[in-house]
C-alpha cells in the first residue's frame, strides 16, 4: 500500500479508549508523528461494551488524579474536537452498610478535597433526595460525587481519535501487528499491510496485551501479569415510573453504588442497569483447554446470570423498580485485570524504548488521564505527578501466571473492597521464602509480603488473635498493637532481630562505574570501607530514589535498596549504561538480618570473629564470620539504634539466627521498625520518598551536594530552588493520638486551609507519640506550628517539630 507509513516516532498498538487518548495526547503536545494500529475497528476491544461509567472516587491517590483529570477532559471534548457525545454527569451515591464503610468515604472525602474535588458524606435521609427509587433502612450514610456519571465509549473513542488526527497523528485500522523487531536504535512493527520503524512503541491492546507482550520477549521483555475475566452487566426494559420522573426532573436518575454487597446500578435511557463483581467470579482463557481465540473483536462470552442471582435480589430489594424491567439484554465480556486491578502504564520492564497502557479494569474512567501520563513518559522519561501505583515494574518475577489468576479473582471479588492498613490479602501469597521462614513461623510471626517475598509484620504469642477477620479494622489497636509495642521495648532497652529478606541489590562493574553511578546521583559517594545513602534525582529534581552504597573500587559499585524497588531502580541504571558498564541483579545471592539495640555488641562479640564491632557509625566490614558464616556487616540501623546489618549467603543465614536466638536476642517485625523508623524521621520508598517532592522539599539538604563537579540530573533545577525557596517542606509532627493513624495523603489544615499532606504515620513507642511525617507549605515549618491533620473524617490538632529526629536527636544511641 503506497499510503501506508514506513515510519513514525510512535506506534500504539491498540484502537481502545487507552490507545486513542494516548494519541491525542502526543499530537496534542506537538508529537503528530505517531501512528496507531488497531487490528479490527477502533473500541474492538473491551471497550465497545464497556458500561462507560466515569467516578471521581478512587482509594488510590494516584488512580483518583488520573480519573479527575480524565474526567475534566471528557466535560469539554465534545465542544473542543467538534464531535457529539452522550456524557450525562448525573452525580452519584454510594452507599455505606457500616461506620467502617462511612469512615472509608470521609478518607476518601478529605484525599478529594485536596484534589480541588468536592465530595459529600451524606446521612441516609440525605441519600434519599437524591435517589428517591432506594430504601434506606438498613443504612448507615453515603457519599455524594456530583461529577459522577456515564459517557458512550465509543463516542469517546472516536473524539478522543478525531482529535488526534485533526492534530496530524495517524490511525491504521484492520492492520494487526504480526510482530517487532529491532535494528540498531530502531522498532521494526510488522504488520500485514508493511512493516514500521518507530522509534517508542506501546503496548495499549487491552486483554490482548499479554499476547502482544509475547513479542518483546526476545528483546528483554517478559510475560505480562495480567489475566481476563469475565464481566457481566444487564439492561432492564423500559420503565414507565423512570421515564416520568426523568422528564418532571429534567435529568437522569444519578447512580447507585453499593460497595458493601458490590454493584452499579444506573439509569439506562429509561431502564436500569445492573453491573456486579460478583465473589464467585470467572476467568477465561487461562487453561490449555480454554485458549484466546485468535481474534474476539465485538464479541461476548454467552450469558452466566447465574452467578449474579444474590446480587440481582439484593439490588432489588434496594431499588424494587428494578424488578419491574425484566432482563432485556445481558453483556458478558472479557476485561483484563492485573494483580491488584489497577492498571499498568509506563516503561516495559526490561526494553527499552519500548511503554505499557493496559489491563484497565475501568479504562473508560481512567482512560483521558492514562493518555496524558503515557505520553508524558514517553516525550519526557517521567511524569508530572508520582504515578509507581500503576507502573508496570511494581511486578517482579514472583508475578507467575498461578499468582495473577488467583489475585485477579480475589481482587474481582473484592472490587469494592476496604484496604485496612493492617490486612493481608490472602491470595498469591508464599512466592519466595527465605531460609530463615520456617524459624520465624515457629516464632510466632505473621507474615506480609514485600515484592512476593514473605517478611515477618510481627510477632504473636500463644492466645493472641491472628484472624483475618481481627485486621478489618481502621484503628490502630488489633492485636498487633501490643507486640509491636513489646517488640520496639525489646529493641530499645535489648537487643532483637529481623530478617530484611529480598532487599533489592545490584552491582555496577566496569571500567568508570564509580564515575557512572556518581553521574547519576545528588550526593557524594562513600569512601571504600564505608557505607552511605545516595539520593538520584529525575530532571526535575525530584526523588527518583534512594540506595545505600558501597564503592568497592573505581570499577566496582554496590547498591542496595528497597524490596519493592527490584526493577524500577535495576533500570535507572541499566537504561543508562554507557558501553562497557554492566548493570547485575544479585537480589536472591544474600539474606539480611538486622541486629539492633543497645546490646547488640555484647550479643554479636562472642560469636563474631574477623569483624571489628568499634568500628564506627556508617562502616564496612566484607570479611569475617558470625556464628562461624561468612558476612559483610554494615554498621547501619534502620531503627534508629546501635545496631548492624548482617549480609550472608541464604544458606547461612539459619546458624546466624539460632545462634543469636539461644543468645536471647528478640525477633521483631515490619511493624515494629516502621514505627522506630518514623521515630526516627527515616523516609520511606514511594511514601515519603516519591517523586511528587524535589530532594529539598524532602529535607534532603544534607545529601544534596550541590557543589559537585558533577553535572548530575536535576542539578539545575536544584540550584534554580535552593535560589527561590522551596514551596513545601519536609515536616515531623506530633499528633493527638487517637484510635487511628493518619494515612497516607492524609490532608494537613491551618485556618480552614489545606497546607499539606502525610506521608507516613505510626504511634511511636519509644516516644509515646503519635508520630506523622509529610510535606506542609514552608510558612507552616517553624517548630511549635499548629495543624490539624484530617484522620478518616477527623481533624486532629497536630504540632509541628524541631527538624531532629523525635528519637536520640543527636544520634548518640546509634553511634553506641
């Protein structure tokens, strides 16, 4: 074909919602050299019988950003592409069973508000005058989203194409892609009408992405974690009662959710429609015996109402009008669903060049704010706000196919559910153990799982509740409490241990590693025989990432950072690496045990040989035995005490463990060192540390070493701060206590105004202090400042403190 293009900037693969927003966002920002290739017509996919309902509502800050966003889009994109669309912004309820529902909602409440949305708690009266179809009896409250409602996917699609082809960007309908190749620094897409060089190019096929993803695999890729289920909603027939109310009111019927059972139900021209996510759920295409069928454009899986019957009578019982329609049509089709059913965009792990936009469970409502943070990856490496909750890296190689099927059934299930912070979910859980497992079990502990490998949270005695049920709860107080609280006492007055299974660990090895890895970081490079933390910056200045460092040699560095952080920082410097650098993942080669208190010298001493235990604070010790095993010991405590990491082969981590065990050294968990770790003003990864915050804001200055000779990213940007003033800063603040911490995003007030945000929140028990850090605008960071901090619905005065740690400010403990 002569009109076909040769060659582009960008291929998207994937005519959906996802795909033409990501297009019109590139041609929108100047890149109209793009093409979009879709194998059948455009909306093929999932989204031509999508429901196309649009919430503002989201438990994540991330997801809830994007949705505003997209959501602001679609309220004027008919007028600015000049194509029709049916977008009725009807507003919504959503129904709350429980105070703990309610409380769900006020959180939710304050995260909005602090997104410029306004969100209404409502009493169960209240509800009514905005629904009059549904009984309240049985209710505890609501919410009200006046920005809620539904839009026609495919009108959507085709504005959201119309707009990036007027911009000059390029669709390629009927042109399956057969394959990718790659030459040199170039994509060769191939598809039957030709071949394409491109330079990026993007995953956006919907549920076909694992099948598309296979194509990357002899470039680096991987299998994409994500499974296909089957998602069933039904239209009644035309209510006469709907339809009279309709007119006298002038507007249609605004939604219901009902999170607690878990479904829609909205209006429908002059019917009702009734979607579920229904617990016993269904997968397709995820056995020999069930296989992706070659091509599934506009078509559905036949009708299964039986799996909806609870849900059916419990909506009527809600709203009897529904009982009244009948079914008239019933859609059973296939969406994709990653792990944890929020959807994966950004860089294809392990390729380069080459991004990810898909297993969108709500890709209607997601979809226009997918595009501009896909396209903000692609022109500029990073996107304007911290988007790591969707990033396709969050996934390891613990993410097998036997893990996404049972997450994403458990995660279907449960589509409405509640994240308590002490909860576990139970589904894909032991993926990696350590050697130390069986111990720690027997000690009583109660795992959480930490980029799939399994750490102890804390640790039970005898007749302690460690039921699932005992973790749904918002307070602070389940049975944990008072073994962290022990475990902590242990640590401050004694001495314990806790294994750090699966800290991420690479090494940087060629001729110009120290100088390459200097290059990429704000701060100064540890001496060899020393340890540090180095902070890497994006362009912006803002926290990329944090590692320990160790310079072996000039031609040798070793990094070690967060579990979670496996891939995502693995690429920061593999995608950069000049010629002759290698970049090698050494994660499983060595187990962690942190020894820390004020005793843990004398417990270390008399089974620790070759290992000099005066040497000081921020020291390096490779060679040596303890418990007669070979280790490195970093004299390092996260928890803010005299303390040593313990580095080991896996296989000798067991008689390092029993021999301190039978020495009376105590075993403490994850939650334990959270709190001392917050105590101690230690930020964490994707918490405190993320890159919606410059290392200044961060209060990082003394890890910013602007006077290097480096030319180092985000340097100029840093410079450019430090001479006009940061706009927000980092903030220790003792909170009233309580029954709850403040969570994450929680919104900080003065004076009737949103100041700030948390970042991380823990009772402190050395302190006996509620303890929130987070980012306050810097009129508000003098010490003895008074906020107020929005827990769950609940403002509670909070004083801002000394920039010290709230514990051993001078770090005479940890000196030891």
């Amino acid at each position: 074909m002569a009109d076909f293009p040769t060659t582009a900037r960008v291929v998207i693969i994937g005519g959906g919602v996802v795909g033409t927003s990501t297009l019109f966002h590139l041609a929108r920002a100047g890149w109209t050299d793009c093409v979009l290739l879709e194998k059948n017509e455009l909306t093929a996919g999932s989204t031509w019988h999508a429901a196309g309902n649009c919430p503002n509502f989201a438990p994540n800050w991330a997801v809830m950003n994007m949705q505003r966003f997209g959501l602001e889009l679609y309220r004027g994109l008919a007028e600015d592409v000049d194509y029709p669309m049916n977008y009725h912004v009807t507003g919504s309820v959503r129904l709350a069973h429980s105070k703990q529902r309610m409380e769900e909602f006020k959180r939710a409440k304050g995260q909005a508000k602090a997104q410029g949305l306004d969100l209404e708690i409502l009493t169960p009266e209240e509800l009514r005058e905005y629904n009059p179809f549904m009984e309240i009896h049985d209710l505890e409250g609501g919410m009200w989203d006046s920005l809620d409602g539904d839009i026609d996917p495919a009108q959507l699609t085709q504005a959201l194409a119309k707009g990036a082809r007027d911009a000059g960007a390029r669709i390629e309908r009927f042109c399956p892609v057969t394959g990718v190749d790659r030459d040199g620094d170039e994509w060769v897409i191939k598809t039957e009408k030709g071949d394409i060089r491109c330079e990026f190019v993007v995953n956006a096929a919907g549920y076909y992405a694992q099948r598309v993803g296979e194509m990357f695999k002899p470039h680096g890729g991987r299998t994409v974690p994500m499974v296909v289920m089957s998602h069933q909603y039904f239209l009644t027939g035309q209510l006469p009662e709907l339809e009279a109310w309709t007119k006298e009111q002038g507007h249609k019927m605004p939604m219901i959710r009902d999170p607690d059972i878990s479904y829609y139900l909205r209006q429908d021209k002059y019917g009702l429609n009734l979607g579920p996510y229904e617990r016993n759920c269904k997968a397709h295409w995820v056995t020999p015996e069930d296989p992706m069928p070659e091509d599934f454009s506009f078509q559905l899986y036949p009708d299964d109402l039986e799996r909806l019957e609870f849900y059916i009578e419990d909506a009527m019982a809600r709203v009897p009008l529904l009982g009244e329609g009948g079914v008239e049509r019933n859609i059973n089709g296939p969406i994709p669903y990653a792990p944890d059913g929020l959807p994966m965009i950004g860089p294809m792990p392990g390729v380069k060049n080459a991004f990810e936009a898909h297993s969108f469970t709500f890709g209607i409502a997601q979809g226009g704010g997918a595009g501009k943070v896909l396209s903000e990856w692609i022109m500029h490496g990073e996107t304007e706000l911290d988007m790591w909750s969707v990033d396709p890296r969050r996934y390891t190689d613990y993410a097998d196919h036997d893990y996404c099927l049972s997450k994403a059934l458990e995660t279907y299930g449960h589509e409405y559910a509640m994240h308590f912070p002490h909860h576990e979910w139970p589904a894909g859980r032991d993926k990696k153990h350590s050697t130390l497992h069986s111990r720690l079990a027997e000690a009583g502990a109660q795992f959480g799982a930490y980029n799939g490998w399994e750490r102890a949270n804390w640790f039970a005695k005898d007749g302690e509740d460690t039921s699932e049920d005992s973790t749904q709860t918002w307070d602070r107080n389940g049975p944990w409490e008072p073994a962290i609280k022990r475990e902590v006492e242990a640590v401050r007055d004694g001495c314990g241990m806790l294994p750090i299974t699966g800290f991420s660990r690479y090494k940087i090895e060629g001729p110009g590693a120290k100088d390459f890895v200097d290059s990429l970081t704000a701060s100064r490079l540890p001496k060899p025989g020393r340890v540090s933390l180095a902070y890497f910056p994006d362009s912006r200045g803002r926290i990329l990432t944090e590692t320990s460092v160790m310079v072996h040699s000039d031609d040798e560095v070793g990094l070690i950072t967060a579990a979670t952080a496996q891939w995502h920082d693995y690429e920061i410097f593999w995608r950069q690496a000049p010629e002759g650098i290698t970049v090698t993942d050494h994660t499983t080669e060595v187990e962690t045990l942190l020894v820390t208190g004020p005793k843990a010298r004398d417990m270390l001493a008399p089974i620790t040989e070759g290992h000099d235990l005066s040497a000081s604070w921020l020291s390096l010790s490779m060679k040596g035995t303890v418990a007669g095993q070979d280790c490195a010991l970093l004299r390092v405590s996260f928890a803010g005490e005299l303390g040593w990491e313990i580095h080991a082969a896996p296989e000798a981590m067991p008689a390092i463990w029993d021999a301190l065990l039978a020495a009376g050294v105590t075993p403490f968990g994850m939650y334990a060192l959270n709190s001392m770790r917050i105590e101690k003003g230690y930020r964490a990864w994707k918490g405190d540390l993320s890159t919606d915050y410059s290392l200044l804001e961060g209060g990082l200055d003394r890890f910013v070493k602007l006077d290097k000779d480096v030319d180092f990213p985000g340097k100029a940007a840093l410079l450019n701060e430090q001479q006009q003033g940061r706009k927000k800063g980092f903030a220790t603040m003792v909170m009233e206590p309580g029954h709850q911490d403040a969570p994450y995003m929680a919104p900080v007030w003065s004076n009737g105004s949103i100041v700030g945000e948390v970042t991380s929140c823990a009772m402190g028990y050395r302190t006996n202090q509620c303890i929130a850090l987070g980012m306050v605008q810097t009129d508000y960071l003098a010490e003895g400042t008074e906020l107020e901090i929005d827990v769950n619905g609940t403002r509670r005065r909070a004083v801002v403190q000394k920039d010290a740690p709230m514990w051993d400010p001078e770090n005479m403990r940890i000196r030891g």
